[in-house]
C-alpha cells in the first residue's frame, strides 16, 4: 500500500474522531470516554492502514 492510501486512511478516521469525541463528550460529559474512543479508532485506523 502506498503512502497516498494510507494518508487517505488516516484522514478519513480523522472525521469521526472529531465529530464522534464531541458526541461522546457530550453524552458522558467527562474526557475519560472521549479518551478511550480516541484511541480504539487509533488502533483500527492503525490495522487498516499497516496492511
């Protein structure tokens, strides 16, 4: 896989993680969550991305 691709990857996970943090957020209202989101979508964007 090329650097493009996985660049595309990467950016593409960057839009539920800001859209979905603030609805975490907003729903917990504590950071610990938003946290724990954060890095599950980390690691799956990570395995997509490292194939």
């Amino acid at each position: 896989m090329n650097i493009s691709r996985r660049l595309g990857i990467l950016v593409f996970f960057a839009v539920p993680a800001i859209i979905g943090g603030g609805i975490i957020y907003d729903y917990f209202h504590s950071y610990v969550p938003v946290f724990v989101y954060e890095i599950l979508l980390i690691l799956v964007a990570g395995g997509i991305a490292s194939k």
